[in-house]
C-alpha cells in the first residue's frame, strides 16, 4: 500500500464490522493505514436501532454526528446517565472509561464519525454475538 492509499480511505474500501443494530468501517487504525495513536471510522444506523450501553476502559471516545437524529446517553462522573437528543454537526465526548450508547431515534439513517484513542477498544467488537466481518465492497 502506498503512502498516499494509507492516508486517503473510504469506508467502502476496507473491511466492516457488522452487527444487528449496524456497521463500523474502520477507516484509521493501525491495521489500515498504521495509525499509532487512535482509530476511527464510519458508523451507520438503521432506523430505531442502536449499540447498546458499554464502555471502552483507558480511552476516550469522539462521536460526531454526520446525518440522522438519535438520542446519545453518557454517563457522567457519578455513574448518572445524562441523556441529549443529538442530529448533524454534534459532537459528543466520551471521556475515559465512561458509559454510553446511542439510539437512531429519526425516521432515516444515522450516521456517525466515531474516534477512539488510544486505538484499539473497536477491536473487542469483534467477540460480539452478533458480529460478522463484511470484506471491502471494492
């Protein structure tokens, strides 16, 4: 792979992880393009689908919202829920080892930009029941 291929993807270009409630294409993570501090990609959810809550311990989390509306839970410092309707442009935080989950609450796709550093925590994804890698579509 080129260097100029390592830093331009697309998530139809790499592989996906597919689950019940949606997909995740990693589009930075050191096993795409060599990314040593965080990995990120593209998630997308289907109408009334969503993850449910969990956490990712020792890193934090970016989720930025592409399209699509939903409702986005985080706990806060004290373990409390704290509950945001979210639609595009809203970047949510999700500091170090927190609680959260997302809900597609609209009436069309929901589509997320999701970054996790250090990278590494999407890779416990893969020993979810419902998990199934999907190779790149071209």
């Amino acid at each position: 792979m080129s260097d100029a291929d390592r830093m331009f993807r697309y998530p139809k270009e790499v592989d996906t992880f597919a689950f019940d409630w949606g997909r995740l294409a990693l589009t930075v993570a050191p096993e795409v393009n060599g990314a040593e501090r965080f990995s990120g990609g593209v998630v997308d959810l289907a109408v009334g689908q969503g993850h449910s809550r969990h956490n990712h311990p020792g890193a934090e989390e970016i989720i930025f919202v592409i399209s699509g509306t939903g409702e986005q839970m985080v706990e806060d410092e004290a373990g409390n829920p704290v509950v945001r309707k979210v639609g595009p442009g809203c970047t949510i935080y999700v500091p170090e080892s927190r609680y959260h989950s997302t809900l597609n609450t609209g009436d069309g796709p929901m589509q997320l930009f999701v970054v996790y550093s250090p990278a590494g925590p999407e890779l416990a994804l893969r020993e979810l029941p419902d998990f199934r890698l999907v190779p790149p579509a071209g």
